[in-house]
C-alpha cells in the first residue's frame, strides 16, 4: 500500500511540474542559473551545435512544451527507477 502512494505522489508531481518549469518560469522570465553564469562571462551557447539529448530543455520534439515536459518527467523517473532496480539487483545477489 505505502509503495502505491509513492507511485500516486510521483505521478502527480509530473502531472503539474510543467506549471513550476515552464508556465511560471516563463511568467517571471527565469533561466538556469548556471546559464546566467555562463553569459556573464561571455561563454559562448554551444548548445545548438551540440545537442547530445533528443529530449532538449525537457522537451519532445513535435509535443507542445507541456506535453513535452510531462513526458520526459516519465522518461526520467523510468530511467531512474530501473537504474534503482539494477542496481538493487546486483546487491542482492552479491549477498
């Protein structure tokens, strides 16, 4: 039962984290700090050239920016868990 609720927690903070990460965030105009950092001392945005990630700034390509940020949250928390799930895999049997 506990392990259901933390699976209808985590669905949940995907379902609105678009309204903290791109609704809000574009209303009050926010950028990453680190790309704050980066313009300051005039570091140049490769970023364009080199885009090692299909899944760029949380985004989907062909989804709308909510959409996309709600599925790459999913992405993200599958990758994450299996990696949690190999991981507790190996331990266990090392045991």
């Amino acid at each position: 039962m506990l392990l259901k609720k933390h699976w209808i927690l985590i669905i949940l903070l995907i379902l609105i984290s678009p309204l903290f990460g791109v609704v809000l965030a574009d209303m009050v105009g926010y950028h990453e700090p680190l790309d704050v950092a980066a313009e300051k001392l005039g570091l140049k945005d490769i970023s364009d050239e080199i885009n090692w990630s299909p899944f760029y700034d949380y985004s989907v390509p062909g989804l709308d920016p909510i959409t996309g940020y709600i599925v790459s949250g999913f992405i993200g928390v599958g990758i994450i868990y299996l990696i949690g799930s190999l991981i507790q895999r190996i331990a266990g049997k090392k045991r």
